[in-house]
C-alpha cells in the first residue's frame, strides 16, 4: 500500500513496467513460499487520506498475512495542507491494519538533509514530524519498523533516482533487504545500511547541483501544484488483485 515508492518508480519504467522494493520483496519471500500471492494497490502521487479510502478496503478484503506500508511524502510536501490531520490518518491506517491480524512492515523517511540540503529547510520539520509519529506507531501497533532515517547507505546519492526522492534500482534493491531485516527472514541482515565504496563521492553538495535539482525535478513539481495536476491522475494499481508473485 501507498505511493510511488511503493508502486516502483525509477525501478524500470512505464514502458516496460516498474518493479520497486515491494515487487523486490514479494519475489523474495516467494523463494521461500511458492504458493504466495501478492497485490501491488499502491498508485504514485496518492496522499494518505487517498490511500485509505482506495486502498484500505482491498487490502482488508483480501485478509492480508502481511501488509507493506509506505505513504505520506505527498503530505509532507503538500503545501498549505493540514498534516495534523494527515498524520492520524496514517494513525488510523496502522491500527485498521493490524487490527485485522496482519503483520505490518513500515519505515521512517530518510534524513532529507542529507539528500536535499537545498529543501531541508522547508520539508525538514515536516519529515521530522512524520518519522516521530511512526515510531510511535511502531511502538504502540506492533509494527515491523525499517528505520531509512539512521541508515548510512541513504545518505549516498546513488541509492536514490536523479528527482532525489523516489528509489533508484539499487535504492529499491536496498529498502527490500531492509524490509527482510525487519521480518527477520533466514539470511537478513543489517549489511543494507552500509554505504557502498566512494561513498564521499556520491552526497549531496554543491550550489550547481543544488540549482540543476531545482530546475529539473522543483520546478515541474511546483508547476503541477499550481494547475492542481497530479503524476497518479487517472491511474490505478498494477496489481490490484492478490495472484502469484511471477504472473
């Protein structure tokens, strides 16, 4: 469940299909499992209170075993938003979903610093409230918590796409080690956290490359806001019934 993270963006693209860490984990746990059956509900650009009213009900109805959660980044940079009352949705999706027995895996955001200093100042607090939030949500549901905010590996550019905000292929490769870890499965371990060689030369800095960020991937972001257009309109989930991991 969620957003464009979770659908997959910048793992593969909309011509041949994305991947993303979920698509990554299911394969995975399907080594183990053959019989496993897996639905993908996320949509990109989805804010928390679409999620819970167009994914909720499809992930109750198919009695989930184990629900992989990551939404809210819509909020965080949705300006003028009331993200109090978006973060007792995400509250609200939490205890639904683990009310009905299913095990939820979720995570913290990573460090925005440390990834795009040049924003920090203006998404920082949000993401700081977020993260508080979901610990506390981990703590007081059960939930199996990825914590990306403390993770080396994530402060090195080349786990993220050139928009600095969704996953590259390694970055997805990386969040489903890290969802193994959190589940415990046979094999996991703690080695998705280490920053790959050179990393020094892989962080962000730089006012060039800060004004090359804003260009490319700010600018059509705020243009968008402005006409009220969204990267998710009239899409739907890739995979919105449950089916074999390799359909």
């Amino acid at each position: 469940m969620g957003d464009s993270q979770t659908e997959g963006l910048w793992d593969g693209n909309d011509e041949t299909g994305v991947r993303g860490w979920a698509d990554r984990f299911a394969q995975r746990l399907a080594q183990d499992n053959p019989e496993l059956e897996y639905a993908n509900l996320a949509v990109r650009g989805r804010r928390l209170a679409e999620v819970r009213d167009e994914q909720l009900d499809a992930a109750l109805a198919a009695q989930p075993d184990l629900v992989g959660f990551c939404a809210g980044m819509n909020d965080v940079t949705a300006p003028g938003a009331d993200f109090a009352a978006a973060l007792d949705i995400m509250e609200e999706l939490y205890a639904k979903l683990t009310a009905s027995g299913a095990t939820v895996v979720t995570t913290t955001f990573p460090d925005a610093r440390r990834i795009v200093p040049l924003a920090a100042r203006l998404i920082g607090p949000r993401m700081d409230l977020i993260n508080e939030r979901i610990r506390l949500c981990a703590t007081r549901y059960g939930l199996r918590l990825v914590d990306l905010y403390g993770a080396p590996s994530m402060a090195d550019l080349r786990m993220w796409s050139p928009d600095r905000l969704h996953g590259s292929p390694e970055g997805h490769n990386r969040f489903a080690l890290a969802a193994a870890e959190a589940l415990g499965l046979d094999g996991a371990d703690h080695s998705w956290t280490v920053p790959p060689q050179r990393s020094e030369d892989f962080r962000a800095g730089g006012v060039f490359g800060e004004l090359a960020w804003v260009a490319a991937t700010v600018r059509p972001w705020v243009w968008r806001r402005l006409r009220g257009v969204s990267t998710g309109d009239g899409r739907t989930a890739k995979r919105p019934e449950p089916g074999p991991v390799d359909r």
